[in-house]
C-alpha cells in the first residue's frame, strides 16, 4: 500500500517574480522536480512586430523592471547590427557605464535585500537592518549609487529613457558624471568591504559539474561584446547562439526552457559563470580581492553566488570610477542612420546572464521578427537539475526545512521569474510506500 | 476611502503588495526608496510582499498596493480575494491603472500571439485581454506612471498612513517641462510629444533628453488628444507614427485608446 502525502509549504519568495517548484517523492526516491512559472505571458515577441526600432528598446526595458538596461542594450546592438550601423569608441564606453550602475543596483538588491537574509537566518532585508544596521545601510547606499548612475546617465533608474539605436538621445553632462566621482570612490571601498562580509557567511557543501556559459571579450571583462565562451566546449560567436542552444516549452511552466541543441544539456548562466571564465580580466582591486578571499576557480558552488556578485559589484565600480574621471564627450550624441531591410543578433551580460536578442528589419525600419532568449529560461533546466541532486542530502530534514534548503538553493541564482508572475508554491508530495 | 488605522490597540498598520502581469519596476521603485524604505518598514508591519519578505502574513491588510494588469482566468479570480482583504487599495502603475504595454494584444489577435512565441499553446491558460485592476474591483486611489514616480510613491503611502487623501498634480508634462526651463521639443524642432496630454509626473523627463513625450504617466485630467493628433498631422507626422505614439505603455487608458482607434479606422479608410 502506498500512501500519498502532499505538502505545501509557503510562498518561494525574496526572488523577482514568482513561480512554483513541485517535488514528488516516493520514499526517498525523487519522482519528479518540476520548477513551475506560472508567469501571464506578455507576447513581447508579437506586439513588437510592426513597431519602430526606435520604439523598440522602449519596450523590451519593460520586460524586467529589474533590469531594464540589459534589454535595452541586447535590443539596441541587435538592431544596429541588423543595420550595419557602429558606433563610437564614446558610445561604447558610456554603454558600459550604463550597465555598471544596472549591475550595481541590481546586484546589490539581491546581494542585501534578498540573499544575506538566508545565511542570517533572517526573513528579510530590514529585518537584517535589526541586527545588522550598518550592513543594511552600506547597502542601501551602495545601491542608490547604481541607481543615481542609472539616472545622470539614463534619465531614471527604472526603465532608463535615455539609450537609443546609434548612441544617445542626449550627450549626458560630464559635469554631472563627474560630481558623482567623490560617492564612486567611497563605493568601491565599500562594496570591498560588503564583499568580505558576504565571503564569510558559512555556505552549504554542494559543488556541481555546470556547464558554465558567459561572454568573454580578450581585453575586457564581459559586458556587450565578445564571444560565447564555455569551460567545456570551445567558443561560438553570438550568430551561431541558436544553432547550439534552444529554448524549448515544457507543460508547466510558461517560460520557455533552454539547452544545448546537440547535447539536450542543461548549462549555467550568470555572475558564478562570468567570474569563473573572466576571472583575469576583472578590475584589478576586484581580482586582488577574489585573491584575498582565496576565491577559488573554478567555483562550482551555486550558493557562493553572492561572492561573484560582490566581486562584480567592485569591479562594477572601479570601471565606473575610470570612465567618470575620463568622462568622454559624446559628440554627436547619437550617429544618424538609414533604414534597410536586414537581420541581427547580439548578446549582452545582463545582471543574471547572458541575454540573446534576434531582430528582422524591413526597408522602413519596422520590427518583421524578433527572438528574446533571457538568462532565467536558459538557467532554469540547470536548477531542475541541482535540485534533484541537492534534494538527497536534505531528505532527512522536516518537509518545512527541506522546502527553505530548496528556496535558497533556487535564490542563489537570483532568478528573474518576473517578466510576470504568480505564487511559487513549493510542494513537496511524499508517497510513502 | 477607508481607514488604514487599526483603531483598538494601535497595532501597526498592516501593508501588502501583490502583483500582476508587469515588470516588477513599480514594486522595485519601494525597495529603490533606500533611506525611506527603512521609515516605511517601521512605520508599518510589512505583511505580504513576496519580492521583500519570507514574512507572509494573511489578511486583511490596512493598505494594499497593486502591480500589474489582468491577463489570465486565475488573476481575474485573485484580484476579486485582494479587494475583499484590503482596507485601501491603491493601484500602482501603468499596468495596474491601464492594462500596460501588454495591452497591445487587446488590439491583436490573441490566438497567432500565443502561436507567435510559444510552440505549445494549449499549455496556457491566458486572457485575450490585459485590463486595468479598475476593471475588475473598486480602486480607491490609482498611481500613474510606468513606472511610477518613487518619492510620489512614498508621499501616497505617508498620505493614507496619516488618513489624508493622495493629491497629485493633474497638469499636463508641459508645465514641468516649464519649470524646468526645457525649451519645447514640438515647437522648436518638431519631434512629436504627448506632453500637452500626458499627466505630471516624471518631471518633464523626455524633453529634457531631447526626445518627446511617450506618455509614461497616462492622460491629464481634460486631455485634449484630438487636438494634439491634428497639430500633429498638421505638422507632418504620419499617422503611421502617430498610433504606435498613442499605443505605448498606457494604450488602454480610454483618451488614448479611442483617438488612436479612430486615427487607426482613418487610416484604413484612406488605404481602401
């Protein structure tokens, strides 16, 4: 006789968005590990036919509200790749400056308000502040940093105004830039000291072995250029990203999942990825610190996550630091261009890894076809798969805290479930034989 | 309105944010509020807010804040179980206010939308229509923006925590635009804007980056649209351009919506 029980267990929640993981188990036999998203699909893809590519990053930022730059920069490279159009040495590099402040105020969210809480054993940010006030606050300024960068340079932190096809709408004011060096210089002091307090948080043994996948650029650390590179396979550029990966649709989620095409194989993206392939070409006080830390790669420990994001946090801030003090005139703000038919591709590194849009063009500049890959479909197979090798280890637990172990193995990924949403449920159903 | 204070022993007023189909950002603009957050979270007891919390606390709430529009079977439901568990419950964003960007499929066809992005269609079960939070249950106040204003975000909660009622500028763009010394984008280089029909809000944003107005905030209270949309043709913009202008982030909202229909019939009678 085998007797079915089922348990629910609360809300998965410090994550954007929501969702829902089932578990079923038949003794300690694990049945099933479905990652549920129950996300209302928007239909980006088909309400951004027909429209402008002028009109287009406008949109796409409204894909994540957490990090609307990262849309607006893999849209924007895409459509000027499909219009033959290069921009300025200036142009790139206040690009790159954009994304810092997007992966500082994001990173930082997750790092404070959203992950320390798990290993303090606390149930939110603020309730942190309790007991950790001087982290809590560091943090908050740290992140307002990333936000004020977002605004001087984008126009507003949340769905920026400011990015365009060519350049800029407005050359920003190297003034402004710079009266933001004096905060830039305390910040990197503080997100070295933020990340030698999240390096000594005490981490669950658990090393798997990914497939890690993540830009790499020659002479620079990963951002909106270069290769797709993996520790297991050689480099691909970004035009061949849909002959070796594929999103596929599963019954219970309405993101679609991806793999590798050849191999089914789940991969991971994201700030572990990035770090563990880029490692040589983070800023210098940020690979002295990854030094200090004995911060070994390869690192294939999904919860010390937190450690590359703070290692990207101070590298975030030393590159911004370096472009403020250059603080380059961007004239003219943006190139002008003409319209023709044709057809691009580009990857950027958003905060949770690497993003791939694809973009046909007809002769008057309007959207024929568009293809949105974001990093959260291409990790979520990879989360299945840890779960179900994370599980056995913390079976002998009450089903209460083998549900939290869960929840904080999937927020160690920072999952960006939000492009819309619904509960995560996690329920574990045991049948007892 | 209501009242969000809990009269007996002076507990705490009890806060909860739930969200729909959107992006997060307007959520996002609460955690943004850094210095104020800390206020807040002593001000109130933070009993539902999944993206901030592991502390989920049943109902009923003194005040709730709504992300997000109604796109599917399920949210039609939960959204009837929020309004029966909030004292005041307060909209905040275009989505929520206007149906959202996600709006355009109320203009499509819902069926080649699904076709057009997932393989397996029949495992949705969606909404042919994104819609307000005003369409399904009373709102008591609605905060425009996509997203919205953060420091108006703050100044609503402070006005329904102290029983004030929320008051935000009606007036159109252009006078912040004004304000701030902006010189006009339509008049002086003939960019279209929806500025002199788009709510206050952002502070004149757009204009001040050389670029118009796309109506982030919705429409101001008397929003002339039909005026505008002739200055507009009058001033060779084509209608072409100007229905995708009026269906952005608050295509749903009623003054937009309908001038961009009757441009969109003109059109396809001229095309006839």
């Amino acid at each position: 006789m085998s007797e079915s029980r089922s348990i629910n267990v609360k809300a998965l929640t410090r994550v954007e968005g929501e969702g829902a993981l089932h578990i079923r188990l038949a003794g300690d036999a694990i049945e099933a590990v479905e990652l549920n998203i129950y996300e209302p699909p928007r239909y980006f893809e088909a309400l951004l036919r027909g429209r402008s590519v002028e009109d287009v990053p406008d949109i796409t930022a409204r894909i994540c509200g957490i990090c609307p730059v990262a849309y607006q920069m893999s849209s924007i490279h895409a459509i000027e790749n499909a219009l033959k159009i290069r921009c300025s040495p200036e142009t790139r590099s206040l690009r790159r400056l954009l994304y810092c402040g997007e992966w500082i105020e994001s990173h930082v969210l997750h790092m404070h308000l959203l992950h320390a809480p798990d290993f303090l054993g606390c149930e939110s940010g603020l309730e942190m502040g309790q007991s950790y006030p001087d982290e809590l606050k560091r943090g908050l300024r740290l992140k307002k940093h990333g936000n004020q960068l977002l605004s001087v340079l984008g126009g507003r932190s949340v769905h920026p105004i400011n990015s365009t096809v060519g350049g800029f709408y407005r050359a920003p004011s190297r003034q402004r830039l710079q009266k933001l060096i004096p905060d830039f210089e305390w910040g990197l002091q503080a997100a070295i000291e933020a990340t030698r307090w999240v390096a000594g948080f005490e981490f669950p043994e658990f090393q798997q072995d990914y497939e890690m996948i993540s830009l790499s650029h020659p002479d620079e650390y990963p951002m909106n250029e270069g290769e797709i590179a993996s520790n297991k396979r050689p480099a691909i550029s970004v035009d061949r990203f849909e002959q070796e990966f594929q999103e596929y649709q599963v019954p219970h989620s309405t993101a679609l999942q991806a793999c590798r095409v050849k191999e089914n194989s789940s991969y991971l993206v994201g700030p572990l990825a990035r770090v563990n392939l880029n490692r040589d070409r983070l800023s210098a006080a940020a690979k002295r610190l990854a030094d200090e830390l004995h911060f070994e790669t390869p690192c294939t420990n999904i919860f010390r996550s937190i450690i590359a994001r703070g290692l990207e946090v101070v590298h975030a801030y030393e590159e911004a630091l370096g472009i403020l003090r250059r603080a380059p005139v961007l004239t003219p703000a943006k190139i002008s261009y003409d319209y023709h038919s044709g057809e691009g591709c580009a990857a950027t590194e958003a905060p949770r890894g690497l993003l791939y849009h694809r973009y046909a063009v007809d002769e008057a500049g309007l959207v024929e076809k568009t293809q949105i890959i974001p990093p959260t479909s291409q990790n979520q197979l990879q989360i299945e798969m840890d779960l179900i090798r994370f599980l056995p280890g913390v079976l002998n637990e009450d089903d209460q805290q083998t549900a939290r172990d869960c929840e904080r193995l999937i927020r160690s990924y920072d999952p960006c479930i939000s492009c819309s949403t619904h509960f995560l449920k996690l329920d574990i159903e045991r049948l007892e034989s | 309105m209501g009242s969000v204070r809990n009269s007996k022993n002076r507990k705490k007023p009890k806060l909860a944010v739930f969200k729909f189909a959107s992006c997060d950002g307007c959520q996002l603009s609460l955690l943004n509020a850094e210095e104020d957050l800390v206020s807040i979270g002593e001000a109130v007891e933070i009993s539902h807010f999944l993206e901030a919390s592991s502390h989920v606390e049943v109902g009923p709430y003194d005040l709730t804040l709504v992300e997000g529009s109604i796109t599917t079977p399920g949210d039609r439901e939960r959204i009837q179980e929020v309004r029966k568990q909030s004292r005041v419950l307060v909209t905040i964003g275009a989505c929520a206010t206007a149906g959202g960007i996600q709006a355009l499929r109320n203009w499509g066809d819902h069926e080649e939308f699904q076709q057009a992005v997932y393989p397996h269609p029949e495992f949705l079960d969606t909404l042919a229509t994104s819609t307000a939070i005003s369409d399904h249950v009373q709102v008591d106040f609605e905060l425009r923006g996509c997203p919205v204003n953060k420091k108006q975000l703050v100044e609503l909660i402070t006005d329904i925590l102290h029983q004030r009622k929320p008051r935000f500028p009606r007036h159109a763009v252009c006078l912040e635009c004004k304000q701030s010394g902006t010189v006009c984008v339509a008049v002086t280089r003939g960019i279209p804007c929806l500025g002199p029909i788009t709510q206050a809000g952002c502070g004149g944003l757009c204009p001040g980056y050389d670029r118009g107005c796309y109506g982030c905030f919705g429409p101001t209270a008397q929003a002339n649209v039909s005026g505008l949309s002739h200055w507009l043709l009058k001033h060779d913009m084509p209608k072409t351009e100007l229905v995708p202008l009026l269906r952005n982030f608050n295509a749903g909202a009623t003054p937009f919506r309908e001038e961009g229909n009757r441009l969109a019939r003109e059109q396809d009678t001229e095309l006839e």
